[in-house]
C-alpha cells in the first residue's frame, strides 16, 4: 500500500515537477557557475552597432515597411518558345512549375474516415480502427524523475513504466485477440491511469475503453486481399553410377617412309578430290537442268496465263456487250430525229460512265485517245488542287468495248498530270508527274515497271510536269519528246539505251520583268508554263501557253527568241488546240472565262466568247473546221460552230452537278462523233454528237468531185474573210522579241 501511494502521488505531482524545473533554469538559481555562464553569454549576444548606422527618428522607426512574397520566379523566362512537330510552327514552352519534390514514398495506409476506406471495410466485413494513442503522462513523469536526480525514485519509475508498457502491449494484443479480456484488461488500467494522472487525463483514458468495447476488429494493411503462402520443393536424393566401356583395340604397325610411297599417297588423294569434284558438278548439272526445267515450266504457265487472259477479255467484252447491248446500239446508230425541228442547235446523248475503283477521289487530269486503235483511249488521274495530293497517281487505259474495267493499268507514287501516245508506236506512252519527274512505259510489256524514268535533281522538272508532246525521230533515229512545266522550262528528252538525256529548249522569261534583286542587281523574272502545243506542218515551231496569261510562239532550233507573243488571257492559259484543217487558226482557253480563236501571227483574236466559269480544255472537232467544244467547272458542256452562229454555242449541256462537281478535260474521237469528258470525282463520261452537231459541208451542183477536206477549208476560209479586217495589201509585220535563255 505505501507503493501504491507514493507511486499515485508520483503521478499526481509530475506536471508540477516538471513547471518547477523548467522556471528553476529559466530563472538561473540553480548556482552561481550556472549565472556566470549565462552573463558570459549574454554579453556575447550583445548586437554591435557599426559606425555608419543611420540615426532613424522614433516616427521612422514606428513606420511599417510592406514586404510581399509572391511565389512568381523571376528568373524564368516567360517567352521561351519550342517547334511543334505536330502544329508544324513554334509554340509557347510550358513554364517551369515552383514545387521542388525533395522525397516522395508511395504509402498503403488509408485514412478511417475517407471514402475508399469505408468502402474497402464494408467489402472485407472488417471493421477500422485508428492506432493508440500515446500516453504523454508517461514521457512527463520520466523526465520529471530525472529532473530530481533521485536513483531510487528512477528506479521506481523505470519499473513503472516498464509495468506500464506491459500493460499496453497486453491491451493491444488482447484487443486483436479476444473482446472481453480486451475490455477487461483496458478498464484496470483506466482506473490506475485516473489515480495517476488526476482530472487532466481523464480523456485518453477515457478514449482507450471507447475503442475496446467494439467487435473484434484487424488493422487494414492496404486495399488488397493480400496473403502470403510458403512452400517447400521435393529435393532429389543424390546417387552415382558408374559404367565401364570396353577399351578400344590396339595394333603395332611398323613401316618403311620412302619417297615413292608418299608420292603414291598424294596421287590417290588428288583422285579422290577429283572424283569429288565430278560428284558436284553432276550435282550441279542437275540442279541446273531442274531450275531450267522449272524455268521453262513458268515461262509455259505464264504464255497460258496470257493466253487465258486474252480469252477472258475477249469473253469479259461479250459479257459487257450484252448487257450494254441499248448503248451500244446507240453508240454506233443513234441519230436524233428532233433536229430536224431544231434549227442551229443540238444535243448530246450520254453513253457510258468509265471509272475505276481506286480513282474515285480523284481528279482527271488529261484524256487522250490512242492514234492507232480509235476505241482505246488513256486517262491521267491526279489532284488539281495543290493543298490536297494524293500518295499515288493512276494511268488508266479505257476501251468502249469494256466499260467496266480497264485494259492496261499504271500505278505510280504521285498523281499524274499529263501523258502521251507514241504516234508511230501506240504502245508506248510517256507520262509527266505532280514531283516533277517524267516516265516512259511500255504497254506490251510489265506497266508495273517503266522502261526509261527521270533520276536527280538535275535531270527532272523543278515543279509540276502540265504537258507532254512525242516529237519527231531524230536524224539518228532515236525517240524524243518535249515537256513543259511550272517551272518556266521547255525540255527535249531522249530516249538513249539505258537513259534519259534531257536539253533545255527554252527559258521562259517575262518580257519586260527585270527587277532589282536584293543585292542591287537585276533579275529577269520567269513565267511558269502551262500548256504547250506543237504546229501540225512545222515540226520545229510549237505555242507555250503561261501562268501570266501570255502565248508564246517558240521554235526548237533557237532559244534565244519568241516568234510571236500574244496577249491572250487575264488569267492562266490551260490549254491551246490548233484546227485541223489550218493551221495558221488555233483556239485558247483560260481561267478568265474566256475562249479566243487565234490567227497566227495576229495579235488580236478573231472570236471571243464569255463562258460565265473558269475553261478546263478546249479542242477543234477533227470532222469540221468551224466546230469546236469546251467544257467549264460549272459543269457544262458548250459546243460551238462558227459557220452556224459566231456570237455564241450551238449546244450548251451539263454533264455533272453545278455544286458538287467540275469537269476538267475534254476529247473527240477521230472516228466516229462522240467526245470523252473527264470530271474532278474521277468519273469519264462519253458523250454521243447529234446530227446538227456534226454538219457536213454539201459541195456544188458544179463541184461535185470535191472531197471534204477542201470543202472544209474553203468554209472556214469564207469565214475568215467575213472577220479579218485588214485592208487589202496590207501584212501584218512579223515581229521577235529577244530573252535570255
């Protein structure tokens, strides 16, 4: 009982035992060595008031000085600007952020009251609990004793706490282990910690038998249903065998090395290599004879194939025949009987639709039929629109008697914009391109592979490729032909044995575009060209039509001057077509609405027709002198013949929907009277002439063995001398002007 006691007033008196000693040193009585080393300290601390201190007033020294601290940093640069990839321009960098991490752990502990917590407790059936408190009457009462310097009361308050902490630990595993010893064992110690402690710590103490009274409870360690297992794997005995072989023959030989018996040997080893030898090369002769085998087996697989392949064309266009059998009727038979009730006006009947699966997003950029086979005609697909090229480009070879797919196919990695039939030899066709390059193919053989192709940056276009043109043979026979492109340059290509040579024909310069260039001196401004067009007589003299607007007329001997320059269009000069009956008449199209026919060696057009939409093609009719056809982006088709009415078209009709599409391009067949258009969907569509469409000139009572084509011209020659308005005698001057080339 005296324990008990003073242990309780032990207890009680701690918080005051520990306020004594506190004010005890503040108060510096606990000796005079203590005091000395405090006024010895003091005095270090005192502050040392330099010479030069200002002298502030009492109103100086009571104003108050605002200082603000802003978390902006001001040695970051806040105009720090990066190149974007993705947006393909420079964009703001993202600024540096203030928090400096310095240690950062990953826990698994949750909070009792958070969301996940709860929700985590109401799955596993368990219930959270938040960890003991700690008993801070203890560390008070510790530090108490050692602050009195008593061995024996230290010693009783080692065994107290020790008892103590005990008593905890106890509380805290019975908690875990069984409820009731639990509560038991936590009122026991409420009771002696509220002797101990006195009205102070009547919470904690109160807090602890709260927390006990509840179910049994198990700490949460994280959110997962974590267990751990433990397995132990069968070891093998060890054993060892032993095996005895039976030792391999012996033998003793003796014998005499002469030179003879080692020249022996080296003869029956070189017999063996070359038995060997003879092994491999019947080794080798049959493996050749088997690959040659093979060799001819393909090669006899792939003339049936051909052969096959003939057949089901041939078999495809039966098919096609059959079920077109209405068009094609029409396409050979079909006369309109209304325009016998017409008077100068026409129509056009549609045929068919040619397309192909893999263009229908794409433009048609040229159309051109075969000179030689007149129902075969080629189709260039690219893109106009220079914001959206394709990855690829198609040449298409379309036949009348197969609508549905074409004959020849040419696939290439950007899109197509022109091409050209050999005249001489229809099955090679020659093709320009969107990069620049420029590629020749041969149809009777792979279209997957081209024959001849412009490599380096020397030898190719700088810009789009718009026109090609097969020149004459040279005097040594070999091939050539001419191109034209943005970049203001006329090339000759030929054709050597295993490469394209390539010579510049022609620069083509403004004529009155010196500038001042940066540095001060002049620089001769270039016109990209657009078109081109060679003379029908003279194969030496062809027309370049230009982005500015201007034709030139150009010769391939000299490229030093224009033969003539005409003022054309306002606008682009997309195509040119000479007549076919003369050849000083040819017409102009561009994008300034406009159609002119030309005379040669006239500065001023003969007709001028308004369109009401930009022009795409325009061509002379191959039947009639006075008969030519134009197509616009509207959509329409516009057929003019001058004989008829010289103010505007004998026929007007749209092909393609006014708002969703645009035709680009235009053909006629030279034998029969139908037109091919081409529109920006990748669609060609033929077109059927009616009869007042296609007059044919009657000769004279008088005149009757006349042909046609001398009827023709005299037409169209009646016609000029109604337009021309020169007096008689007088020439129009031949005028040149001078560029550099």
């Amino acid at each position: 009982m005296p324990d008990t006691k003073n242990k309780g007033d032990g207890k009680q008196n701690r918080g005051k035992i520990r306020t004594s000693k506190s004010k005890g040193d503040g108060g510096g009585g606990g000796g005079g060595g203590d005091a000395d080393d405090f006024d010895a300290w003091m005095k270090s601390r005192q502050l040392l008031k330099p010479d030069d201190q200002l002298d502030l007033t009492e109103a100086e020294l009571a104003e108050e000085v605002t200082k603000v601290l802003t978390p902006t940093n001001t040695n970051v640069v806040h105009n720090l600007v990066v190149f974007s990839f993705k947006e393909g321009e420079f964009v703001p960098a993202p600024l540096p952020g203030n928090t400096v991490t310095l240690i950062s752990f990953p826990g698994n502990s949750l909070h009792v009251d958070s969301e996940e917590a709860r929700r985590q407790a109401e799955e596993t059936d368990d219930v959270a609990y938040p960890l003991p408190m700690p008993n801070y009457s203890l560390v008070e009462q510790r530090d108490a004793e050692l602050g009195e310097g008593e061995e024996g009361e230290e010693g009783e308050a080692d065994d107290e706490d020790k008892m103590e902490d005990k008593a905890l630990g106890g509380e805290e595993e019975e908690g875990e282990e069984e409820e009731d010893e639990a509560g038991g064992k936590s009122g026991v110690d409420g009771e002696e910690d509220g002797e101990a402690a006195g009205p102070d710590d009547d919470e904690p103490s109160e807090a602890q038998p709260a927390a006990a009274t509840t179910s049994k409870k198990r700490k949460l360690i994280n959110q997962f249903n974590y267990c751990e297992r433990a397995a132990l794997t069968f070891t093998y005995p060890k054993r060892s065998v032993d095996t005895q072989t039976i030792p391999p023959p012996r033998s003793q030989f003796g014998a005499n090395v002469l030179q003879w018996v080692i020249y022996d040997s080296y003869l029956a080893d070189f017999e063996e290599q070359q038995k060997d030898n003879r092994r491999d090369d019947a080794r080798i002769v049959k493996r050749g004879m088997r690959q040659k085998k093979f060799k001819d087996k393909s090669a006899m697989a792939e003339q049936l194939n051909k052969k096959y392949l003939k057949c089901w064309q041939i078999l495809e266009r039966m098919i096609n025949q059959n079920i077109y059998d209405d068009i094609a009727n029409d396409y050979r038979y079909w006369e309109d009987p209304a325009d016998e009730f017409r008077e100068g006006e026409g129509n056009l009947l549609p045929l068919w639709k040619f397309q192909y699966e893999k263009t229908k997003k794409m433009s048609v950029t040229d159309i051109l039929f075969n000179p030689s086979y007149y129902d075969l005609f080629a189709v260039c697909f690219g893109s106009h629109d220079f914001m959206k090229q394709t990855n690829e480009g198609y040449l298409c070879l379309f036949t009348v008697k197969n609508p549905s797919f074409p004959d020849y196919i040419i696939q290439t990695d950007c899109g197509v914009m022109c091409c050209d039939i050999h005249p001489t030899y229809p099955f090679l066709v020659v093709i320009g391109l969107y990069d620049g390059n420029v590629a020749v193919y041969n149809l009777r053989g792979d279209c997957k592979q081209p024959l001849y192709v412009s490599r380096g940056v020397n030898c190719k276009h700088g810009e789009c490729v718009w026109q090609l043109k097969w020149g004459p043979d040279m005097t040594d026979g070999e091939i050539n032909f001419y191109s034209v492109s943005s970049d203001g340059r006329v090339f000759n290509w030929i054709l050597m044995q295993n490469k394209l040579w390539v010579t510049t024909i022609i620069t083509l310069y403004l004529e009155d575009g010196l500038v001042d260039g940066p540095d001060g001196t002049k620089v001769s401004l270039k016109s990209g060209g657009c078109c081109m067009k060679f003379h029908p007589v003279d194969p030496k003299i062809f027309l370049v039509g230009t982005e500015c607007g201007y034709i030139y007329k150009c010769s391939t001997a000299f490229s030093s001057k224009y033969l003539m320059t005409y003022n054309a269009h306002n606008m682009s000069v997309y195509r040119i077509d000479f007549n076919r009956f003369n050849s000083n008449i040819f017409v102009s199209c561009g994008g300034d609405w406009r159609v002119k026919v030309w005379e040669d060696m006239r500065a001023d057009p003969l007709f001028i027709f308004d369109l009401g939409s930009a022009v795409g093609d325009v061509k002379w009719a191959p039947y009639s002198s006075t008969v030519f056809a134009a197509v616009t982006t509207e959509g329409k088709v516009h057929v003019f013949d001058l004989n008829v009415n010289k103010y505007k078209a004998i026929c007007i009709q749209a092909v393609v929907p006014k708002r969703k599409n645009k035709l680009t391009r235009l053909a006629f067949n030279e034998k029969l009277h139908f037109i091919v258009v081409g529109d920006e969907k990748g669609v060609t569509t033929s077109l059927k002439l009616s009869p007042n469409l296609r007059v044919m000139v009657k000769p004279p009572k008088k005149q009757l063995y006349l042909d046609q084509t001398t009827l023709q011209i005299s037409k169209l020659e009646k016609l000029l001398s109604l337009v021309r308005e020169l007096p008689e005698g007088n020439i129009e001057p031949d005028t040149a002007t001078t560029v550099r080339s």
